[in-house]
C-alpha cells in the first residue's frame, strides 16, 4: 500500500474500512508528511496542537475524524483567523463558519488554517509550490492548494471570487472545485465581494469532492451514477479573456481531438456565447464588479487600517469606491445577459471545457498569476472543477477546468469524474522534498 | 417648528441648513424622548452613552452627525451586537458591518444598538408598540421600528429575511424599506438564510430613504423625479398567503378605488402571476428555503448553545436541516420560475400594491404577528416599501406595502414618495406617553 499521507480521502476510507491501518496511523503519516514538507511548502498559517482525534472519532460521520485543512479566511474556533492580513493578527473567531460545522458534524477534524493571500485577494503569503519550490502555487487558497497537493491532508476547504481556488488547484496539480454561488451558507467565511464569493474544496480525487457535497456539506443532489461522458461540450480555448500560453493551447487543442475521438459533439464557437463584448467584456464585467463590492465589504479595513493594507488592495477599494451605483446596475443587467446566454448555450451542452489559467504556475513568489481564465466563470456564478490534464517538462502541472451550468453541480462532477477515469487527469502522488539541512534527513 | 425630535431626517437637516437649531440641539431633543418614552416602549438594547457629536460632525458628509439606530443584529465597532440571544451576549464585534462604515462615511452617528428579535427569527424581545404599549411592534427589527416611530431617532437600520422590516414598520406606523435581495454588501450583519436577507430601512419620509440611498448607501440609481404616478399597478389583496383582516381588505379595496380614480390602470388579476400552486406555494417555498438555509447558518449555536436557543429556534433548525438538498434545489427552481413570471407581469405595471400585514398590530408582546404577507415578495428579492395608509379606531396603523421589481428601487421609491404626497399616506407625528410614575413627569 501508499504510504497513507498520498490517498485520498475515499481511499483512506477504504483503508480504514479494510482494517488496513487506524485514524491514528493516518493523523501520524499526514502530520509526518507536513513535518517533512512545511519548512519549505509553508502551506500553514497555524496547526492544531492538540492529540490525533482518538479511535471514537473514526467511528463517527462519513469523514471518519479524517484531517481537513481550512483557508485562513474561514473562520474555526479555537484557531486564529487572520485573514492574510495584519490587521486581524490573533484574531479569534467566536463561532465555526457554517461549513465547518457541517463538516464536523460529518466527523471531519480540522488539522490547521491554511495560508490565504491578504484578504484572499492578489498579495501572497509565504507558501511555494510543491512541484517547483520558486514558483508560485497560485491564490488565494494557496496554502489550501499546496497542502494536498504535499499530502498533508486529503481535503482542504477554500473559496473563490476570481480565481482563488481554480489556480491554485491548477498550479498545484489537484483538483479544485468551485460550488455554483449561492449554494452555500457563507456565514464565517470572510466575504470579498458577495455576488461573487463561492465555496470551493481541494482533493485528490473527483470522487472525494461527491462523496462531500452529496453526503451532507451540500450544493449538488446525488442522482445518477458517479460519472458519465458527455455528450456534447462547449470548448472555449481562453484566448478572448486573456493570453494563454502555447503549451495551453496544445493541450486544449489535444483534449479537444481526444473528446471528439470519443465521440463526444465538440462545439467551438465562443463568439455567439460572449455577445457584443465579446471575451474582454466578461472579465471586466468580473474585475468592476469585484472592486465595486469589494470596496464596500472592506470599508472597515480601508477607514480604520488603511496603512496596514497592501497598495493592491487599497488600489482596489479605491477603484471600487469610484465605480457609481448607475455603473454597478449597468454591470448587473451586463451579467444577467450574460448567464441567460450562457444558461442557453448549456442547453445544448453538457460542460464547457477551459484552461484553468493561462499555463503552468509562474515563477517567483511575489505574486499568484493571472486570473482572467476565471473571472468569466466566477462572473456568471458557475460550478467549476479544474482537473491536472497534463504535466509539463519542468515537472509543473497544466490545468484544464470544466464548468456547469449554475446549479449543475452534480452534472458537473460527474463529468470530470469522467474525465479524470477516462481521459487519465489525475492527481500525481505528492512530491518528495529535499532535505533543508542534514538534520531534516 | 415641530420637536426636533418629530422631525424626520430632510427635514432635521433642513432646520440645521436653515440655521434654526444645531446638531446639539437635534441630539438633545432625541436623548429626551428616549428618557421620557424608552422606559415603556423598550426599543434600544444599547445606547451609545458618549457625549453628542461636535459641530465639526455638523458640517460633515450628507447626514451632519444626525443620529441612527442599528438593529442589533448590525455590528457597530465599541457597542455590543447581541442578535438577540444568550448565546452572544457581551459579543463586541470587531469591525463594523459594510453598511455601518458607509453611513458612518456619510456622516451618520449611531445612537445605540436597537432590540431584535432572537437571531432575527420569531422570539420577541422587551419592546412596545409606541401607538399601543400593550401591542406588539411587530418584529424582527423591533426596536429600530418603534424607536423611529417613537421619534427617538429619524433613522434606524434593519434587516429582513421574512417580514423583519416591512411588518414592524407597519405595525408602528413608520416607512419601512427592504432592498433588492443582494444590492448591498451584508458583512457584519448576523446572517439567517443567505439567499433572502436583505438590508433595510426605517424612516418618518420616504424622501429620507431616497437621500441616503442615492447619496451613497446603494441599492438604487438617482434618475428621474423624487416622484411619479404609476401608470399601472398590480393589486394583490393578500388572501392568496393567509387571512388578511376585514379592515385591511377594506383599506386595499379603498386605495384599489383611489388609484383608479386618479387614472391609474389597476389590474387584479393574482392567479396568473402566483402560477400552479397558487399563493400557498409561495409562502411555503419562502419557508421551507429559511429552514433549509437558516438551519446551516445557524449550525454552530445549534450545536454548541442548543439550550440557549428557543423552541421556535430550534424547531426551524430541525426542520430545515430534514430538508434535503434535492428538495432545496426544487425550491431554487420553482422560485426561478415565479421571478420569471414577477418579471413578465412587472413589465406591463409599475408596482404591486398589497397588504403589508394582515391587518393592524396584534395585541400582546408574546409574538410579532404573521408574516405571510411578506413571505411572498422577499422570496423574489423584491425590493418592498410600506407606508401609513389609514389609522384604526384603535390608534393603530395600517400598512399597504409597495412591491417593485427586482433592483427597480428607484422606480419603487419613486411611486412611494407619489403615494405619500398625493394619496397622504405619511407617518403621524410620535404618540406622548403617559408619565410612569410622578418623577418621570
């Protein structure tokens, strides 16, 4: 067998079921695992100190007591929730966000808070990227991304407004999954710009993500079987939202020929999709509509600690804040177009499928890469799971995200449930880390 | 000139442009009412006990330092936000809500935090209807409701996930305003069911709502005239979502005439917009989507405080969490569909005029009325307005409550502030009550 730190949440399940190994040797191989790689993943901003949940624990709930991570921005009591942002430092929340209840009434345990960029907009933390350490691993759900992606934990919880789960899931070579918005409760989830934040998760395996939402954490119905091929697909190859990087395009270009081998109708028209506009019109319409609520949801933070906010962030709210009531209802009326065009194209369609971002993770630490491959998708509140489609030759995975219609989620799933079986996208085993110094051999 | 205290916010600002009083002495007339009515009608669970803003504040933003209550499910940074509950007793936030730091911005001051009911759901607090103490004030947002129409302050904030605003201001009297569900950033307020909350006002003009959302508060665009005669109105008399009162259907049928008379084009005709289910179908599907929502958002106090909460609490947590996520996703869709016909309908009307409870405020503090007149339109997200349309034999008001279409605010306003002017629907100057004991005479 693996060592356990490498399964997914499912086949830990399986292992626990098969009397394979205990809930304590999983918590001991996963904390070794983090003991081993943070020093130089630094995917945490804070680990729970206590005792490896006891045996009781892994009779409980569908989750078993198995470890989960939480994005900063997530608040969970007992642990701090900065934020990524110095003016929260030692923040401690009085309640569980709604999430973490459901899913610790589902017997998940929370093994840490994950690093989030400030305010889970564009100013990183210190966390790299698993399979590069000098590249970026994407954000803002960037410590959640490379704790799976490092086998920490099988499961980590973030949330998107732009691309804050898509790219790191991508980057990092996982698999990110963006829930419709509004399907979820939000309550302790620290909002950025309310007509755009969504729940999302990071696993290793399509299956884990079902086997969550449909067992009680919400957001999709289990009907049908666990994964079907679809039948007609809406290929959209990213280039009218933003550049998109050779290597990309080919692997776009490939998954399309493999979809039409399979017998899949492959639809390429993005122009009837996109309207007027066209590509650059949609992420504007995501980029205003962010700065607009944004601006507003952290009035607090611009009035009081101005100072300790990045100069991206308050170039943010300062643009929001200059963006009028008659512009934001003009934006509104934009997007409503835009997802009854949308809810008409996925009539025909089953999914659409899209690069994730515009390549692989860029290099440096500084800054999280481009988003505009998910503005549009974020803009229009769709479900989107990015699956690792192909690895390139500096070791670096390239994603390619399928969307749904609003509230598809489960159809979703159940493609790219597909396509990881079928078209062989699946998570790689975590890397190995080199050693620090001679005492971390 | 009126009490300072009497007046509504334009026309306090008015007086203080005029030069006929200061902000000192608007904040002095207020503080008065408050200690020679707060001890029997009970509106405020927190008053701000620092000293009257300066007359620096007096030149400052649209609002000049005028005093506002906050429902007390809003956070105000330095005053406790309670929701209502033993649960969150002592809580001080640490931020304020998104919609205090804008009107703080715009120059309002907080006079203190008003009474809730617990978690914006059903269990009462302490307060009296001012027009009849031993009447309720209707609730949830009780105190903000009874403060203004106790002229304690010309403004107060609430909230509505039900009838939390449009029910207590009818009740008491006072103009009552719900937002479009989603125009505004809802950080820092207590949330109940994400999709159907929405921010709301209580003032003595509509004009009042109109300068402070068109000056920078959100949610509507300043175009056209402060008011318009509609050219055709929807008539909804209620009795297709509960038992509407003899006197209210009276009261409809009269401004039914009215309207008529003065050549607006009424239609009545409720069947084809309610749909199959009729009424019924939508006061159950707003219901059933607040348990559903409501009982994962408030998952922490259910599990960690279930004692503290009340049997009424409980019961829409346990019935909402036997919900299942197939049957929410049905809801979402047969919602859908009734905002695709409101939509349909609202192109050849203006408005909808309907009862905005079922008659005037019961008698006893032991439960805030139905809420079945206003299930139906926050279920859309419409954004609603309720005026003072006739007084009863009793002293109390009636309210007809305005439904616009969806982020039609402006439009919305616009016809209410005719209905106020031309059909004399205007909230009554605040009762006087009678001495408690000598010392308070």
């Amino acid at each position: 067998m693996s060592a356990l730190h490498t399964l997914g949440l499912t086949a830990m399940l399986e292992a626990l079921e098969r009397g394979e190994c205990t809930l304590a040797d999983i918590w001991r191989s996963c904390r070794a695992q983090i003991a081993h790689a943070e020093p130089q993943v630094r995917a945490w901003q804070q680990l729970w100190e206590g005792k490896a949940p006891d045996e009781d624990a892994a009779q409980a709930g569908l989750l078993r007591g198995l470890p989960l991570g939480v994005k900063d921005t997530i608040d969970v009591r007992g642990l701090r929730a900065e934020r990524g942002s110095a003016v929260w430092q030692g923040r401690m929340p009085g309640a569980d966000a709604a999430c973490i209840s459901l899913l610790k009434r589902l017997g998940a345990r929370v093994m840490g808070k994950t690093v989030t960029t400030e305010f889970a907009y564009f100013t990183p933390g210190a966390t790299a990227n698993p399979h590069r350490l000098t590249h970026t691993p994407g954000g803002s759900s960037s410590g959640s991304a490379a704790a799976v992606a490092a086998g920490m934990v099988p499961l980590a919880l973030g949330s998107q407004t732009a691309a804050s789960v898509i790219r790191p899931a991508a980057y990092c070579g996982v698999v990110g999954y963006v829930a419709s918005v509004g399907s979820h409760a939000l309550r302790g989830v620290m909002p950025l710009a309310h007509s755009l934040d969504a729940l999302g998760l990071l696993a290793r395996d399509v299956a884990d993500l079902q086997y969550l939402v449909q067992g009680g954490l919400g957001g999709a119905v289990a009907s049908g079987p666990p994964w079907r091929q679809p039948r007609a697909v809406l290929a959209i190859d990213g280039t009218a939202f933003g550049e998109v990087e050779p290597q990309m395009l080919a692997l776009h270009e490939q998954a399309v020929a493999e979809l039409a081998r399979r017998g899949v109708q492959v639809t390429r028209d993005a122009g009837a999709l996109l309207g007027e506009g066209g590509g650059p019109a949609w992420v504007e319409g995501h980029r205003q509509t962010m700065a607009y609520e944004a601006a507003r949801t952290l009035a607090f933070e611009y009035d009081a600690h101005r100072e300790a906010l990045s100069p991206a962030l308050r170039a943010l709210i300062e643009e929001g804040m200059a963006i009028g009531d008659q512009r934001y209802a003009e934006l509104c009326d934009a997007r409503e177009a835009a997802r009854a065009r949308f809810a008409g194209h996925m009539r025909d369609h089953d999914a659409v499928l899209a690069p994730a971002a515009p390549g692989p993770a860029p290099e440096g630490l500084h800054a999280t890469g481009r988003p505009d491959q998910s503005r549009p998708w974020q803009w229009l509140g769709a479900p989107q799971v990015t699956l690792p489609a192909a690895w390139n030759g500096d070791g670096l995975p390239l994603g390619l995200q399928w969307i749904g219609t609003h509230r598809g989620d489960q159809a979703l799933l159940q493609v790219a449930h597909w396509a990881q079986n079928a078209l062989g996208w699946r998570v790689r085993p975590p890397p190995t880390f080199a050693p620090l110094a001679p005492s971390h051999a």
